[in-house]
C-alpha cells in the first residue's frame, strides 16, 4: 500500500512567541498532512533542506519567520523544489511580497496546497542567496549590534536604541559600480529584489523579483540626513528622490567597495564583516515558490472590502 505524499516542513521548536505557539499547534493540528522536521539551527534547517533537494523532493516548507525562510532558501538554491511559506515570523516581509496570507496561516497553507508555483530571482551577496533584500552598512550594523536579549527584553525599541549608537559613528565611505559601468559614491547601500523592506514599506518601488535585476537605494551621506531621509521615507511609504541624498538605480549585478570592513545583511540576517560585497545572480535558475495567482488580502482588508461591497448594496438606488 503506498502512503500520500506528506510535504516535509522545517520549523524551530523553540519559538516561544504567541505567534510561535500558534504555529505549533496547527502544526500539531495538521500532522497527518505533513512531515515534520524541528530544526536546531539556521545551518540544520539549510542542511536538512538541500538534502531534500537533492532527493528530488517536489516541496519543502519553511515554517517560521524570516530568518527560518532565508536558510530554507539557501538550501534549496540552484533546485528545481519548490519552497512553500507558513509565515510565524513577526514581519514575513517576502509572504507579504508575494501576497501570502501573514496573518492566517490556514489560509497559507491552502495556497500550498493550491501548488501555483511562481518563479523568482535569486540573487546572492558574496555567494550567500537572498530572495527580499540585503543591507551593507547602517541597516546591517544596526542588526549587529542589536542582541537577541535585548530583543528579547524591549522588542523593536531594541533597534532603535542600536541605531542611535551606530549613528553617533563615523560612517564608510563607499564605492558603487555596476556591470554596465556606472559608479555612485555613497555611506549606505540596499539592494532589493522585492519591493518591500522591513514590512510594509515599500523602499523600492520599481523593483520586481522577475525582472533579474536589482534595485539599489545609496545613500550618499550619514547621520541626520540619513535619518531624515528615512523617516521621510517611512511617512511616505517611499523615499521622495527629488528631496533627498538618497539614489536609486537598477542594475543586473554590482560591486560595493567600502574604506573599511563593514556588517552586510541578507534578508534581515547577519553575514558578517567586509569591505567589498559582489551582488550577482550567478545561478540560471529561479527559486520556485508556491505562491498565490493574485495576492491575498489580510483578514482585516478582507473585512474591510466585504463591509465595502455590503454598504454598496445596501445603499445603491432600487430600480
């Protein structure tokens, strides 16, 4: 007798969040469908995935937040597995990219099970694989320096109180060029593939993950105007070029030199330090994402539109 197929899920036990405690019991709640795999670390969770990848295995699920997915993804890059997302991280901003439903993971799982594979760029910073976006500088730094008990202990006041020490020192100086030729000098660089950084800001707002090329944010000087720019940019939802230091470029590939040895960041994860970052997209192959065909509204948006069409007709004139 041949069993049905259980799609193996990678998810981090020790999650003790609300939200990872919801996460566990749908796991729990859903296990006759799926295989599941407690990871102990990001590296397991890689290894465990490019073994499965290299099986042959058709999907691999990342059960977590952010940080679970970008090693999922890293173990699945330059395969033909297609990644399916159970977002219960706190910000899902690639879910949120791809209209994935980040709020409700029922309804996240239905579009795995739908099985519409999208295909995405995937582009790497000094060999490692992104799939949202990658930080060379102040962003990274703030990461750095923000520890998991302070996290922990004051939740996001933890990155603000990180960004306002790294703020106080002396910035890189930088040197951009892309691979068509160009050059800009800057302090800080983001390079997106999506469109969204941190959530729901939309930083770059041309980009799209299927176009194979990168967008690129450079932020020509530090400290207040750094701030000021970016908080414009919050308010905004984008960053108003014509008022600001900021520039924005897209390019297939680039190389960032910087005077010193700096934090780089992919997809909100610490890499380490360097001084000079290559962003390319060295692997023909897409990453295969299990994704809806329209995006997916929030619980809330979807409210809001059934109260909408209800007001519509309770109120549209009688014939």
């Amino acid at each position: 007798m041949s069993l049905p197929r259980r799609y193996p899920v990678l998810f981090n036990p020790k999650a003790r969040s609300q939200r990872g405690r919801r996460a566990l019991e749908f796991l729990m709640d859903n296990a006759a469908g799926l295989a599941l795999y407690a990871t102990r670390s990001i590296e397991e969770a890689q290894e465990l995935s490019a073994g499965f990848a290299e099986a042959g295995e058709p999907v691999v699920v990342a059960a977590g937040g952010d940080g679970t997915l970008n090693a999922v993804v890293k173990g699945l890059a330059g395969s033909q597995t297609a990644l399916g997302v159970l977002p219960t991280g706190t910000m899902n901003v690639f879910a949120r990219e791809l209209g994935i439903p980040y709020d409700h993971l029922e309804r996240a799982f239905e579009v795995i099970l739908e099985g519409n594979v999208k295909e995405v760029d995937l582009f790497e910073a000094n060999g490692t694989p992104f799939v949202q976006m990658a930080g060379f500088g102040f962003d990274a730094a703030v990461i750095e320096e923000t520890t998991w008990e302070s996290k922990k202990v004051l939740g996001p006041l933890a990155y603000l109180l990180s960004a306002v020490k790294v703020l106080g020192e002396s910035p890189p100086k930088m040197v951009v060029e892309t691979g068509d030729g160009r050059r800009e000098e800057g302090a800080v660089v983001l390079a997106g593939n999506g469109s969204l950084y941190g959530g729901q800001i939309k930083l770059f707002h041309r980009a799209d993950n299927q176009d194979s090329k990168l967008d690129v944010l450079i932020f020509k000087e530090a400290g207040y105007k750094l701030v000021r720019d970016s908080l414009r940019g919050l308010a905004l939802g984008a960053i108003d070029f014509d008022q600001s230091t900021v520039s924005y470029i897209q390019a297939e590939s680039l190389r960032v030199t910087a005077d010193r040895e700096v934090p780089l960041e992919v997809d909100g994860e610490l890499v380490g330090r360097t001084n000079e970052v290559v962003f390319s997209d060295d692997k023909p192959e897409k990453l295969r994402v299990l994704a809806p065909r329209e995006p997916i509204g929030t619980r809330f948006e979807e409210a809001l539109k059934s109260m909408m069409a209800w007001t519509k007709n309770v109120v549209a004139p009688q014939d």
